[in-house]
C-alpha cells in the first residue's frame, strides 16, 4: 500500500480521535484492571445485550425464518464486524510505519477494536422488516395519520420523524437513559459511539433523508465530536453539521461487501438467482492470474453452494484489501474532511465495475423479488397500525383504551414524557426495537385476531 503524505495542520489526529472516555460516565476512574481494552468491552458489551440478541429476529432482506437459512440482522452484523476488523487490521498495518513512534502511531493500534464494535452496533436502531421498516416509520408522518400532528411539532422534531433514520436511531439506542436504566444508556467510549454516525448533521439540512442524531441527542453528539476533534463546518443558520469521524469509513465499508456479496449469496441459495449468473458475476471481480486460479478452482468443486461460497469468500479477502488500500492513499483527504463518497467508490476499476454490476442486479431482480415485496407490504400495514394505535394513546392517555394499551409497554418508555415529541419517540423507541415476529403478534392481538386462551 502507498503510504499517505502528511495530513493538513487543521486535519483531525490519530491521537484525538481514539478515545477510550466513556459516555455518561466522564468522570470515573476504571479500577477494572485486567487485558482487556476500553474498545473490547464494547464490544463485549453489545454481544450480551438485549437489543443485539433481538437482531436475530429483525429482517435482513428475505423472509426469515425458512427452511434455507438466510440472513438476519444479527448474522449480517457479526459478518460485518469481521470484515470490519479486517479492514481495520490492513489499515492499521500499511500506516504503522508513517507514524512509528508516535502519540498517533500508538492510537492507531486500537482501530480493529473500535471497528469491530461499532460493526456489531450499526443497524441496533434499525426497526422491524427490513430497511422497508424505516420508510414505513417515516411515511407514517409524511403520508399517513401521523401527518396531522405536523403543527404540533417544531420544523427540527418533524424533520426527525418524516425521515426516520436506523442511523440516528442506533446512537439514540446506546447514548440514551431509558427509564430506570443507568446514565449514559450503554456506556459506550467515546470512539466506538462515533465511529457508527455515518452521516453527522442534524436532519433539517440532510441532503438525502440520512442524518446522523435527533434532536434529543443532539448535544450529545456534539459533546462527542468535539471531544475527538471533528471538523465542524460552520453553517450560517447554526444547524449542525460536521465531517465524518474517519472510522465511519470503514464500518460503512464493511456494511457495503457483505450486506451486497451475502444478498447475492442469499439469493442463489433460495433459487432467485441461477449459478449460471452468479458464478460469473463474482469471477469479475478477478482479472489475470487470480482469476485463473479461482476458474480452476470451482471447475474442482461439484456443489453449486459451494461454488458460490468459494468465490463469496475470495471477494470478500478482495474487496477488504482493495478497500484498505483506499483508505491508505486518501487517508489525508479523509483527515481533513474533503474526502467524498464511500471507500467502495474509491476501490479499482476492476472491482468498482463488479460492485456496481451486483448492485445493479440486486436492485432488478433481489429487492423487488416477491417475498421481499410481500414482508415489505405487510411490515408497513404492521408499523402504520401500531404506530397509529401507540400515538393516539399517549396523546390521549385518559381514555380507557389508551389505558389498556399503555400498560403493555414496557416500563423503560417514558410514554408520560412532558412533550409531544418526548412522547411520540417514546412510541417510536418501543416499535423500532421490536422483532418481526413481536411486532406481528401484536398486531393480532389487538386486531382481535390472535386471543389469550380461555
């Protein structure tokens, strides 16, 4: 890998941006002694908890669960935080040298940890359904009865709501006090909470719908970012807005190969996909002698699925280093905040062309195959129901059935908030952490369809 040139004076530092300080908890002192790292027991942290074992029932993209096993949240996520931690390593190895010896150099030693972590933590946030449970979230607000209450709201709390995001939503999950839980919600370091905000501005100023924190952990983040050093860009209108902590980079990396290699994989598994496509639409991601070797290496392999799984593998140890290596040769830009776009865009041609190809097919033929539509349409009716039924009870708390249907929540939802706003994300908190099936059997029950036996 090439090595960077030196970054700007007014760039972010190694030094600043790895920070073991735990969040809500500043001030104490860690008495734990031992081996492990402030950034392994994050990641430690988040594989015993609750909301990461709920992943295991959260959609990926195709229907779970079937006689095929396919992947889950929880599968997709263990995936990317290897890849991640991969990712990570390369880096960490390539840029030792340029900061041998070094405040920098010894930061940069701790970034597979870090990565790793915010790997597993990414999509905590995500709702039921798929990514299709974001937009029924969102349209809920924009589209659906959730649109009257527009007038209640300040123009910052319903650009929150009218573009829901998983993103926002994981950093709320981990930062927040939830009722009767400890401060600073999981107790994250620094680093790690950073390291999963793909997209640092506040909501109103989103070009895309994507942004990084409501407006409730607004101050948090920017307690954060400040901590670490991150560039803010200055807005006349004071919104928030700043460049992105560079381990987001490889976190989203990481989430781009597997969420699109392990698709295609899924895919052929369920017969959606032909080996006759798939095999070469993973060789050519290969060229020369490599790609030689892995022709001749299926043509010795009889089972299809392995086939596949073979080639799924060897792109995957490709797109790690291809990706590595971006990061290296633009290691600068990404320090001083005038990087743009994703390390995937940034990879060669060879494998940028078949990227963009599989993600051209998955767009065609995975995402609007028939089962995916069909857990699309139905986790939308589901949201928009209970969101519906779940609002209009913290409006109206007074009356009998909003009594009824309150007392199921659970206690950690402060549904009594003194805001609307406080109380509608009370709502949204309970729904997004939700699994599938949770969310389903609710749903019947009170459509009366699915009764307690008698």
């Amino acid at each position: 890998m090439k090595t960077p040139s030196k970054p700007a004076a007014t760039a972010m530092t190694w030094e600043r941006l790895i920070n073991d300080k735990r969040f809500g908890h500043e001030d104490t002192v860690d008495t734990k002694g031992g081996v492990r790292s402030d950034f392994r027991r994050d990641y430690d942290r988040l594989v015993f908890s609750s909301p990461f074992r709920r992943l295991q029932n959260k959609t990926q993209v195709f229907p779970l669960p079937g006689s095929i096993f396919v992947h889950n949240r929880l599968t997709h996520s263990l995936e990317v935080s290897s890849v991640g931690r991969s990712i990570a390593a390369e880096i960490s190895h390539a840029l030792a040298p340029r900061y041998a010896g070094t405040p920098d150099g010894e930061a940069l030693t701790s970034i597979g940890e870090i990565v790793a972590a915010a790997c597993l933590a990414h999509d905590l946030g995500n709702p039921p359904f798929g990514h299709s449970g974001e937009k029924a979230i969102s349209t809920f607000f924009s589209e659906g009865a959730g649109a009257e209450l527009r007038a209640d709201l300040t123009e910052r709390e319903w650009c929150d709501l009218v573009s829901f995001e998983g993103n926002a939503n994981s950093l709320r999950v981990l930062t927040h006090r939830f009722k009767g839980r400890r401060h600073g919600g999981f107790g994250m370091t620094y680093s790690t909470l950073a390291s999963i905000v793909k997209y640092p501005y506040e909501s109103t100023i989103s070009p895309n719908g994507k942004f990084g924190f409501f407006a409730s952990e607004q101050d948090d983040f920017i307690r954060i970012a400040d901590t670490l050093g991150m560039l803010r860009r200055e807005r006349p209108d004071g919104t928030v807005s700043y460049a992105r902590h560079p381990l987001v980079y490889i976190v989203e990396a990481a989430d781009d190969i597997c969420y699109e290699i392990m698709d295609i994989e899924d895919a052929h598994k369920l017969k959606i996909l032909p080996t006759s496509e798939v095999i070469p639409l993973l060789l050519d991601y290969f060229s020369g002698e490599a790609l030689a070797r892995h022709k001749e290496t299926i043509a010795d392999i009889e089972d299809p699925n392995e086939q596949v799984a073979y080639l799924r593998s060897c792109v995957i140890s490709q797109l790690v280093s291809r990706c590595a290596e971006a990061f290296v040769a633009h290691e600068s830009e990404i320090l001083d905040g005038t990087f743009r776009g994703t390390l995937i865009q940034a990879i060669p041609e060879t494998e940028r062309r078949a990227y963009q190809a599989c993600n051209a097919l998955s767009w065609d033929r995975l995402y609007s195959a028939g089962d995916v539509v069909d857990i699309e349409l139905a986790g939308n009716r589901i949201i928009n129901f209970l969101l519906d039924k779940l609002i209009h009870a913290v409006r109206f708390p007074d009356l009998n059935y909003s009594r009824l249907l309150l007392a199921k929540v659970p206690r950690q939802y402060d549904v009594a908030a003194p805001t609307l706003y406080g109380r509608i994300q009370a709502v949204l908190d309970h729904v997004s952490a939700m699994t599938d099936v949770y969310a389903l059997d609710l749903y019947r029950k009170l459509n009366g369809t699915s009764l307690p036996a008698v």
